[in-house]
C-alpha cells in the first residue's frame, strides 16, 4: 500500500509550512526552528535530504 504524503527535503517542509503563516526563526545545527503568531507551539524541522513520514505512527508495523 503506497503513502499519501511524499517525500520531501527539509527546505520543502518548512516551505509549506511558511505558505501556512510559519516563520523559520533560526537553525539549531540540523533543525529549522519555526514559529506562528498566536500559536504557543513551535516546529523543529530537520534540515535533511530526506524527511521522515512516520515518524509518529509506527510507520510500516
């Protein structure tokens, strides 16, 4: 069964992200830091070729 989401690099991500109001703030060695207005949380996105998919979900188990 083939994913949903594709593969994307790093900089991919936290493009998408910014397209979404998030703002890259700094990088903290291999991770881009992101903040949103109004939004308590911020987004650590690796800075890799490669990002992970299922990270979260157990992936393929």
């Amino acid at each position: 069964m083939g994913s949903a989401v594709p593969v994307m690099s790093g900089r991919e991500v936290v493009r998408v992200f910014e397209s979404l109001g998030w703002n890259a703030v700094r990088q903290t060695g291999s991770h881009i830091i992101m903040v949103k207005d109004e939004e308590l949380v911020t987004l650590s996105v690796p800075d890799h070729r490669e990002v992970a998919r299922d990270r979260n979900n157990g992936g393929d188990r």
